[in-house]
C-alpha cells in the first residue's frame, strides 16, 4: 500500500520579474544524503518588496528565493517516515521530474496556503522550485520576489479532505437512504469497453499502482439507478471564502450516464446540483473543480447515473476541498496538458462559468441592431498578443481568455459589451468571480485616460418592463501586468444576465483590458479588490444619470446632459476624454438675475463616506457659484440642507475650462441626499466621475470649506481652487 503524503506550505509571489512557484517530484533511486543544513543562503529579506510578516511568528524575517536565477529548495521524502522534513538532497540530475503542484499567481503582498496530497511507493524527493519570467522577458529586468515558509508534511486530513482512494473513502460515506447502489473502489477496469486501466496518478506518471472510486454500471443495473458518495456534514461556509472542490473524472463508454455534485442542507435534506457532466469523454482522466457555499450546515455528495448501456462506468479520483475560491493552481505536465484544455468547462448549473479555452461558454456579443455598444469583445490566444504573455486558466501562450481590441479608429468612450446567458433569479445572492488584466506599459499619470472595466447586472421590472441597470464592480486604468482576481456581489429576484464591459479612454498608449476565468457561485460575497466597489450614487454618466435627478423647479433651467446638439464646446468628458459623458448647467442672462439649479442623489445610507467628484467652471461672472448640500431623505430643498462644500467663481476664467478634483467628508448616522446646487447668470459648471467611499477624508479643495478664509494662498487663475491632490 502507497503511503499517502500531505504536504503544507505557505508562499508568497510579487513583482514584475517573479514568474511562478512549482512543487516537483524527483525520483531518487540511488539518493545521497548529507545532514541537514540549519542555515539559509541566497537570502535577501527587503520589507519594501517581500510579504509583511512570517507567517508562523509574525515577525519581518522571512526566507526569500530571488527572482533573478531559479533557485530549488530540496527535501528528501523517507518511505519510513513521512511526518517530518528530514536531510537535504546532496546532489541531483535534474531529469525525469514531476510537477505535483504550481501557484504563479501574484499574492499581492500576503501569505498563500499551498496544499499537496500524492503517493509514491519509491525512494524521492520534493523540490519547492521558484521560477523568474524567462531571459529575454523585459520584466526581468525587474525586481520581484517567490517567499516560501512553513514547509512541513502532516496526517492526509490536515490536506483540505482529500482523497486518492489508495486505502479506502477517506471519511466518504456511501448514501443507504436515498441512492440503489453502491460506489466500488478499483485498481482498474477488467474491460476495454469502459472504465479506467490505472488510477489518475498512475495515468499520467505511468505507474502501475493506486486505486480510484467506480460505479459499476453492468447487470444488474438498470438505466436510472443512481449512487452516491458523501462527505460528512460541513458548517456554514464564510460568504467571502467559499470552499473548493476539485476532483479527477473517467466516464469512458458508449453507455455513460451523468456525474453530479450535490449540495445536500442537512436541516431540511434538500439536495441542490452545482455541478454535473454527462456522455463519453474519451479514455482520459479530467480534472474537475466547483466553489462550494452554503448559508446553512451541508453535505457534498457525488451522485453517478447509470446510463442506457451496461457500458458505462464512471471513475472519481484523487478528490480534494481546499478553503478559498476556485483557482488554477495545478497545471497538468507538457505532455498531459492536452487533457485539461480539453475538459468540459460548462459541466454545471451555473451558465456563465467559462475558462475560454473551448469556445464563450455563451458569452455572446450584442447585435449591431441594438445598439448597445461600438466594438466587440474577442476570444484570443495569449501567443497572438503582445501581452499578456500567458492567459490565466494553464499559464501559457496557447491559452485562451476575452479580450476588448484597440483600433486605431477609437475614440474615446467607445465600449464592448460581453453579456452572459440569462439566469434564473433568486432571493440568495450569488457571487461572481474571475481574473481582470488592466494594464498600460506606458503607466503614465499625466497621459490620458486607458478606460475602464465593469461589471453590470441587467433585469428588468416584473411590473413595468424597464430595464434595470445594476452596476456592481468597476475599475478605470493601468492596474498593473498581472491577471489579478475580482469578485462582486450578485442579487437579483427576477431573471438577469451579467454583462462585462470594457470602455476605452483616449489613451494613445497601446493599453490592454482582458477577462479570463469566470466562475459564479451561491454566496454573499464582498467586493475585490475594495476599490472596485460600486456605491449608490456613483456616477460617471456615460450612459444614465445613475438615479441622480433634477430638482430645480424653473424648467428653463435644468442640469443637462452633454450631447452633440447641446454642451460646453470647450469641454470634454473627463472619463474617456470624449465629447460626450457628463452632466453641466448653463445659465447666460441678460437680466443678470442669478438662476439656481439643484441636481440630487438617490438615498444614500446613513455612514460615514468621502463624496468626490470633478467639476470645471466655465463663463465669467463672480455670481457663478457651486455647492454640495446634505439633505433629508425625504427633502430636495435647498432651505432646509446643510451646506458641505462651495466653491465661487472669480472674474476673468480661463479660455479652456480644466477639469479639478473636489471631495467632501459627509459624517451620517441616518439615510440623507446629497444636492448639487449651482447658481449663475453668466456662466456653469460641469460635473463628472461622482464617486462615494466608505471612509472619511478632508475637504478639497480646501477653499470650498464653508468656513474657509481667503488669506495670502495662490490661487489658480479664474477659481479658487487648488491643485489636484496626489
């Protein structure tokens, strides 16, 4: 019998130049040994750069494996005993090993759990292996880092419930109550017909030995009969920390049925699919995995149908639950690598789960008829692309992911629209998750604007057949040359579907903005990164006022929308630099009465928040004037708010309006609106880009505090306004 080895790890990855992190098997049939060395070489700890603490001390000293050349850590594997590390590898070849485990993610300054379960019945070692982008990469040049603690080998069960059904089901049970029939364990199949030769590992590492969980479909089965394997019960999981479950699946033969995975709530012992595949898939062991969240306590069961022929066994192996969202961590061997592209990748509830590799999974384009945006979304190779130099799902050039394409025909503002299948509506929210890749190689500040990516939830009203457009996760520019992970919140009651939009600025750079790895799953999730955080009353008005109204009671005078027809020609939109994607009053009257003009939030919620936003002043007059009120939920007068924030204009503007940063601090206990109340009779102002957080800030500029002061400060010519804080 194989002795079944857990090893636990922690690491880290970060900076341009740090590639991925590897965990390989080195078959040692005549090892040499030496003591173990107690010391560390090639360390290079900088607290500037490298994870912020020691993971198992929570000091700053830490074991570092520079970038610069690849560097492997060795640890022999004793047959005898396994639990503990023992003697350093004196020397090796190099040849003929086995990657276990990879992680080439970056960590973004924290600490990363890494879990390894394998067998191997022969003398060994494991290698942690850190590996920098290759020579020739202009990233190498860079400094980044690959950290590695907290190595130890511990018990299987310490290793997230896995299985490889080498000596028994490992805490499986098989279901008396509901299911006919039982789940076998096997060495391998007695027939050609169906059914694996050998158990997954032994597939791919050519051994001879292991064992893998089997349905039998031949006599005395009958099409129907199902069978099913369960854990034993798991608590409620946190709604940002999902379980994940991934696991290796055989269904060979023309008689294969269908493999679930259930969801079972073990208070009301309802049982919910989140997963399933059905039909031939070949003589090829696939790897599987589903986010598992449940609200209540639960099991998870694998449940196996028998199909219309006595060809039909299904095989499960080498089954692991980890804590965290699904991620691509093990990538199979070059020569294997085939198997994994290949797999299914809709086998399940949730339609918009896609790794692209295959085909959109139903992600589709909108029509040119309807008009919803200008430019389309494209399924490419990551080798066809100048970056990024891999896709996310295997790491490599030959994979897959969506990208928004840069013409030179763009203008700024221009935008595709990605939108999912639709989906039933629910009462439970759900969670989207996926990989974003926003980056400029130019990454300047000055330099206009790359655009944005955004996530929108689209439904409509059951009553009044309006569209609503929810939208959910946002961010604008440069984010750095990595696939980074996000996630958002999603809660509809009615059907919906997702739509990712990526928009252009009027960069002239040669930007990219990229999706890759889309799972959805049942959980109350908070938003990531925290800066992607959509609040009510955010607003960049490229296509609605965002539930921002008038209020003004003078229908002659009313905040407006730019369009061609009407808008401020000296002016453009702040967010892509377009003409249009903004709101402004004007107000040129020859009475010179001074109009007042009020613009209002929906309600917000009684918090703390920072509201900014930016504006430009346009005109001349001293009686042009802009103020930020808080007011009653209830309330769109002016009277009877409290004025946050005012800025008057000064004689002589500038010919060119320049756009200027403003933020105010709103402290809240209950729900209010904030009101925009302009005034003039000679001039405007323009408003873009309103955006809320949930923290407290001072108030820019600092001339617009109410109770500010006018004393000996420069001003910029035409307001009293300050730079643009950094």
């Amino acid at each position: 019998m194989n002795p079944i080895l857990c090893l636990l790890s922690r690491y880290a990855i970060d900076g341009l130049s740090a590639d991925r992190v590897r965990v390989l098997l080195h078959p040692m049939p005549n090892a040499k040994f030496v003591r173990p060395h107690t010391g560390t070489t090639n360390v290079n700890p900088d607290l500037a750069t490298n994870p912020s603490t020691n993971p198992s001390t929570g000091t700053n000293t830490n074991t570092n494996i520079p970038t610069g050349t690849q560097q492997q850590c060795v640890n022999p594997q004793n047959p005898n005993n396994f639990f503990s590390m023992l003697d350093m590898l004196r020397d090796y070849d190099g040849s003929g090993d086995v990657v276990l485990w990879e992680a080439r993610d970056v960590t973004q300054g924290q600490w990363k759990e890494g879990q390894l379960v394998y067998t191997y019945n022969l003398p060994h070692a494991i290698i942690v292996e850190g590996i920098p982008v290759p020579n020739g990469d202009l990233n190498r040049r860079f400094r980044g880092y690959i950290a590695i603690d907290d190595l130890n080998f511990a018990l299987p069960s310490e290793c997230g419930a896995f299985c490889t059904f080498e000596a028994g089901t490992c805490g499986w049970v098989q279901d008396k109550e509901t299911d006919d029939f039982d789940w076998s364990q096997s060495r391998g199949s007695m027939s050609q017909a169906t059914g694996p030769p050998r158990d997954r590992s032994a597939s791919e590492n050519g051994g001879m030995t292991g064992g893998f969980a089997v349905i039998d479909s031949s006599y005395p089965r009958r099409p129907g009969d199902r069978a099913r394997l369960m854990t034993e019960e798991f608590q409620a999981t946190d709604p940002n920390s999902p379980l994940c479950m991934r696991f290796w699946t055989h269904m060979h033969g023309v008689g294969i049925g269908t493999l679930r995975v259930l969801i079972i709530n073990t208070q009301d012992r309802k049982a919910r699919t989140i997963w399933q595949i059905s039909g031939e898939a070949g003589k090829i062991w696939y790897q599987g995995q589903v986010p598992i969240a449940s609200a209540t306590p639960f099991k998870i069961a694998f449940e196996a149908e028998v199909g219309l022929s006595d060809l039909g066994d299904i095989a499960l192996d080498d089954i692991s639950i980890i804590q965290g969202p699904c991620q691509i961590e093990n990538v199979p061997s070059p020569q294997h690598l085939h198997h994994f592209i290949g797999a299914p990748q809709i086998a399940g509830n949730n339609l918009g789960d896609c790794t692209f590799e295959v085909d959109e999974c139903g992600w589709i384009n909108p029509g040119v008829r309807d008009r919803l945006d200008e430019i389309d979304w494209v399924r490419t190779i990551a080798s066809e692309n100048r970056e990024p130099k891999t896709d996310h799902t295997i790491g490599t050039p030959q994979g897959f992911f969506m990208i928004v394409p840069k013409t030179s025909s763009l203008r700024g503002g221009d935008r595709a629209w990605l939108r999912s299948l639709t989906m039933n509506g629910s009462t439970i929210a759900s969670c989207i998750s996926f990989w974003y890749y926003i980056s400029d190689p130019t990454n300047e500040p000055s330099a206009p604007s790359l655009g944005s990516l955004s996530v929108f939830v689209w439904s409509e009203d059951p009553k009044t057949g309006n569209v609503i457009f929810q939208s959910v996760w946002s961010l604008m520019n440069h984010q750095g040359p990595n696939w980074l992970y996000a996630q958002a919140r999603v809660l509809s009651e009615t059907s919906y579907a997702i739509i990712f939009e990526g928009a252009w600025g009027n960069s002239r750079g040669n930007g990219f903005i990229g999706i890759d790895d889309i799972t959805i799953y049942s959980g109350d999730c908070s938003t990531l990164p925290p800066k992607a955080t959509v609040m009510v009353g955010d607003c960049d008005f490229q296509r609605d006022s965002c539930r921002w109204v008038n209020t003004t009671t003078d229908p002659d005078f009313r905040w407006s929308y730019a369009s061609i027809a009407r808008r401020p020609t000296s002016i453009l939109d702040h967010t892509f630099g377009g003409p249009l994607g903004y709101v402004f009053f004007d107000v040129f009257n020859q009475n010179a009465n001074p109009q007042s003009l009020r613009l209002t939030s929906p309600v917000l919620r009684g918090q703390t928040v920072c509201f900014s936003f930016w504006y430009a002043a346009f005109g001349s007059g001293s009686t042009t004037s802009l103020k930020v009120l808080q007011v009653l939920p209830d309330s769109t007068d002016s009277i009877t708010g409290e004025t946050l924030w005012k800025l008057e204009v000064l004689a002589g503007l500038q010919a060119r309006p320049e756009w200027k940063f403003a933020q105010v601090p709103i402290p809240a206990s209950n729900d209010f609106r904030i009101t925009f109340e302009g005034m003039a009779s000679n001039g405007g102002f323009a408003i873009d880009d309103i955006k809320i957080y949930k923290d407290t800030c001072l108030i820019r500029p600092r001339e617009a505090n109410p109770l500010y002061k006018p004393g000996d400060e420069n001003h910029i010519p035409g307001t009293r306004n300050a730079d643009v804080p950094t």
